[in-house]
C-alpha cells in the first residue's frame, strides 16, 4: 500500500515537472511528492472514516457485526500511518 501511494505521488510529481517543461529542481520535486503523498494520505484516511461512520449506521441487530467491520478499519489505518511515518 505504502508503495502504491509513493508510485502515485512520484508519477503525478512527474505529470507537473512535464507540464512545466522541466523547469523543477530537484528540492521543488520532493516537496512537491511529498505534498502530493500528504494529500493522498489524508484522502484514503477520509474515505476510511466515512467506511466506519458507514459501518456504524446499520441496523441494530447488525450492530457487533458492524463494531468489529470498524475496529478492524481503524486498525488498518494505525498500521498505513505507521508505515508512512517509519518512510520519512
């Protein structure tokens, strides 16, 4: 997942550096990754969130069902933060 992301970040950053005819340094395309990489980050989080807000409105009698759907989305964005957080 966590390569994915880098791949998107480092071919959108490439997309801009092509747009602007190659006038980036090389400190302009990393922050411009990086800030790209933050976007997509916060992005995957957001739709996670609305997947446990999601999981949360069904039927009472779906209810643990639906508690155990969302420990397990939370956990699963524990996990993608650590790992982005251990890359830089």
């Amino acid at each position: 997942m966590v390569e994915m992301l880098k791949q998107i970040a480092k071919e959108t950053t490439d997309g801009i550096h092509n747009a602007l005819n190659g006038e980036l340094s090389r400190e302009q395309t990393e922050k411009i990754e990086h800030l790209i990489q933050n976007a997509i980050i916060k992005a995957l989080l957001e739709g996670q969130h609305r997947a446990v807000d999601a999981a949360l409105l069904c039927p009472e009698a779906d209810q643990d069902m639906a508690h155990k759907i969302a420990t397990e989305i939370r956990r699963s964005n524990d996990v993608l933060i650590a790992n982005l957080a251990s890359l830089r």
